[in-house]
C-alpha cells in the first residue's frame, strides 16, 4: 500500500543551479510518511503528543534520477518496506506529474527506530504495527 | 555596542536567482543576536532550558539592499535597540565583506516579547535586563 | 483580490520551541503571492525565464499574532497592495483553520522592484500590470 | 586527507523535537566538501561559474548516531572515498564537540556525477582530479 502527497517546488527549495536542493527530498520523504500514517487513520503529531511515539529516523538515503524544478508539480509515494521489533523501513518515489507524462526523480528508504519520549526503544502501538504489517509488500516482509 | 557573527553562504541557501532567499536573512538575525547575547555572557540556549525564558519574535522586518551570493563571507551585525517591559527590540546589519570594501546588503529588526514557559510575558531576567539596557545606544533608549 | 492557498505545517518547519520558526513565514508569503499571480493567468516560472521578468523583494515585513504548529491546517492570503512604476506591494495573511474556527497567525507585507535579466527596473507586463492594478482594494490605491 | 569545518547548531535547524531535523545533516555534509575542495585549493563557486563544472548528488547517505542539539559546536569531517571518471564520493563524519568528549553524530556518504554546464558528464580538470586522487586513503582506491 502506498500513500501519494502532491506538493509544487517552492522557490525556496531550489538553489543557484536552478534545481532543487538535495536535502529538501528528505522534507519530501517525511511528508510522504506522515500522509502514510494517515492514510491509515494514524495522526503522526498526536502519536508523537498523546501516545508519546516517536519514530527518529536512523538511517536515510536517496538516489536522484533527475531534477525537480520550481513550480513543479511533485507526487512523494510512500510505503512502508519493513517493520521488525522496533524497526520501521519506509521506501519513496519522487515524481514529476505533467499533463503529457510523469518522471521518476528520485528515489530513496529511511530507517526509523521508534522510541518513548525519553528516546529508548519502544514497541509501535499494536493498532498501528498491525496496519503496517498488512501494508508491507509480500516479497520485501518475506 | 554591536555583536558581530560571520558566516559563509550556504549553497542551500541560494535561490534559483543566483542569489540568498530573502527568508534566510532571518536565520542570520538570529544567529547575530545569539551572539549579542553571548558576547553579554549569556548563553541562550540555557536561558530557555534553565530559566524557561524564551524571546519569541513577534515582528521582523528586513530591507534588502544588494544580493548575497554562494560562497560569500557575510558579516551579521546585531545591537539592541529598545528594552521596555516584557518588549525587546534588536536591530541588524548585513555586510558582504572582501579584501577590498564592505557592501551593505541589508538592515533590519526583529521585536520580541519576553516571555515564560508557558508562553505569558515575563521581565527578562534583571542582569540580563541591565548589560542589555547598558548596550542600547543613547539616542535610541531616550 | 485576494488569492488563496492552502499548505500543512511541515515538521521541518517546526523548531524547538514547537512552533514554526519565524523566517518560514516569509516561505509561505512567497506561495501566496505566487497562487495571487497564477490565479490572473500568470506563471511567475514563465514570467521569470520567457519574459525575463523578476520580482526581487526590496522589503519584507511579518507581525506575528499566535504561533502555528505542526500539521496545522494553514491558509495563505495573499493581495496587492500598491502598484507604481516598477514597485509591487503585496500584503498577506496567515490563518489556522480548524473545523471550530479560523485564527490569524500572522500579517504582513513584501515590496517588490520588478527587474529585468540584468537587474536592472522595468516596468511590470502590461497584461499583468493591468490586472494588478485591478485587483488592488480601492482604498490602497488611491 | 580530512578537511574539517565547524559550525554551530542553528535555532533554525532544529525541529520540535528538540533536535536537528535529519535533513540538515546534508546541508552539512555540502559544506564540509566545499571546505575539502578549498583546502585543495579549489573555489567550488569558481570551479562552477568559471569551469563551467557542477558536480551534482547522485546519491546521498545518512546514518545518525546520536542527535544534534541547538548551540552544539559541531565538526564536519569530510574525504573524498572514489574517484572513478566522472564519478566522485565523498565521506562525511559528524562530531559534537565539547571540553570533555568528542561525540561521533552521524556518517554519510554522497556520490557524484561531474557535468558541465549542459548537465552532460564530463572529466574533473585534471588540476583537481590529481590532488583528490592523492587524497583518497589507499585502502580505499585500491
């Protein structure tokens, strides 16, 4: 299962060689994982307020296929590649949407360790373990 | 008296213009007036941990004067322009320094409202309140 | 006239005192005045490479009300205020919407120097410069 | 050879959680190799408007140790690993640093494709090319 958010390139999020700057996909990827969440009635502020669930990110990784441009119209796909213990694995695509055809720009993982509020490891909430667990693609859960 | 921080422009934070975000000039007010405050002894950070003093900003203001590009070395003047109450009001320069002359790139200032951890107006602590008043050109605090 | 988009608070917007750092205000006062443009007809992306028309920020100008804080649901407001010769002021609001009600967050303004590739003034498009000056609110105007 | 840059935590970096939002790091990791090509002796704003040579990320990598805090002196270590044609990576450590410790944050890597200014790749000017093939431990160009 994967959640799709669409943003449009801010000026903002471009630099001098007139593309988007490398570390703004990594604001995409988490867009991208908060609308997963969603997606499946989780609201990422409240588990982080209410339930005390946070989900750092450990690792991170993208591999750019070809630039995004300002005012580009971008679609963040989202699923989840992996939950084991306290080990959450999200998987992204970065795409360029036109009316004549869409453009892989991007593509990448994040590895998450889900900790309490005072940083330790911690379970995810069942409800929502066992949502995730039902969203992982068979080959990759295997 | 005037704090003086220098930095670099950050590839991240040009625009596809060729030149810095208007928005980043912000982040470099900032930056200037945890130094002011450092240079008066004060560590800002333990102000909000350890006196649960915190400055938010409750109007900025920016001219832009010239353009700053990647790569130039920036020098970030702060001082204090007024401290009446609970309103803290700090004053700005930013200056594009090379061998051979400085260039005025923008002025500005930023209003603050002292205020407690729960976010109520509260008098900046005395000895912070004193070296601040201390700072404040005369022609300003008359 | 007044254009009107819609964004969610991003956590990388946030800062540690919880609530959106100030400089990303002026972020979304650039979106606003972009969807302003777009809703006249105008690509600010078009007008910047085909027409060779730039709109540099001389001055920018926040007043903050009430903080916004991650996935907010928030609104940008943006109009022109003025048009003269090569100078284009706009003003913008910022609001929170939830399903209970609406609270302005933040107000401001940008003055712009519509310039050309070289930087140096010119005078806005015609095409564009009449449907300003239309969408201006009689009382700013006069 | 390492070349070494030190920074300090900005206000604007960090996130509500309290810490540095995981896409700074990268934003780090560009000025440390910027840092690393000047003390080769090579300006990467000159090498781009001059040379006509970028050298955009292909990839980028990010594993975090340990989070970042406001105010933290931070170290970014930055190598080169490879360079194969047109192809060049980079190694990245990033330390905290206080009297007491010396805290390893986060690694990374980016990978490389040098392109000229049409965004076709193309060789490193040779100049460059030797002094970061010298620089590159021998364990790893074997």
């Amino acid at each position: 299962m994967t959640a799709t958010t669409r943003v449009r390139v801010r000026y903002a999020e471009t630099d001098q060689m007139g593309v988007v700057y490398y570390a703004n996909y990594l604001v995409w990827f988490e867009l991208g994982r908060v609308e997963f969440l969603r997606s499946l009635g989780f609201d990422y502020s409240r588990m982080e307020t209410e339930d005390g669930c946070i989900l750092p990110v450990v690792e991170a990784r993208c591999r750019y296929r070809a630039p995004a441009r300002y005012d580009d119209s971008i679609c963040i796909e989202a699923f989840p590649l992996l939950l084991r213990g306290s080990v959450l694995k999200f998987g992204y695509r970065i795409l360029r949407e036109t009316d004549a055809e869409t453009t892989l720009l991007a593509e990448g993982e994040t590895v998450h360790v889900v900790c309490d509020r005072q940083l330790e490891r911690c379970p995810l909430p069942e409800p929502v373990a066992r949502l995730i667990r039902a969203a992982i693609p068979a080959a990759e859960s295997s």
